[in-house]
C-alpha cells in the first residue's frame, strides 16, 4: 500500500533547482516509506488495507493512483511558487529593515 503512494510525494520535495533530484528521491522516498508504514499500521485495520489493496489493483482504483500523481506534481509547483514567493517577501522585509554600514 504504501510504495503505490510514497513515491508521488517524494518526488514531490526532492528537487534541486526545480529539477528532479533523483538521489534525493531515492533517499526521502525510503524515509517516507518508514514512517508511511508506521502511520498505515497505526490507523487503518488489516483488512482496510486489503480493502485498499484491492481497490488500487482495479481500472477506478489505477486511474485514482494516476489523478493522485497529477495533484501531487501541482501541488508541488505550488508549493515551490508560494515558497518563492513568501522567501522573496522575507528577503525584502529584512533588506529594508537592516541598517545601513556607514
């Protein structure tokens, strides 16, 4: 269950320069795994997770997984824009607030 989804949201985060960093994927997709696992177990029922198994292995259930990936790599571009953007607002904040060296 949880390698059908880790990997959108690892792919995610791991970039460098907008890019794909495929050694960072690597890396957070592994620890995304552990702790995805720790919060399936914790929350869901074995046979919820059977149930959720089931569901992903049928045509619905693929095309789910595949819209999923879709609004994972928007929500990443928005993240990174409003990332940007707020660290921008922050740059000028501080730049304006420094005094000057005379």
């Amino acid at each position: 269950m949880v390698d059908l989804t880790v990997m959108n949201r690892a792919r995610m985060f791991a970039t460098v320069n907008n890019e794909p960093d495929p050694e960072m994927t690597e890396k957070l997709r592994l620890r995304m795994r552990e702790e995805q696992t720790v919060l399936y177990i914790r929350h869901y029922e074995p046979e919820q997770l059977l149930a959720l198994l089931d569901f992903y292995s049928t045509d619905i259930g693929k095309s789910i997984l595949d819209s999923q990936k879709r609004v994972s790599d928007d929500m990443a571009s928005g993240v990174r824009l409003v990332s940007g953007e707020i660290g921008e607002e922050s740059f000028r904040r501080n730049d304006r607030h420094q005094k000057p060296n005379n």
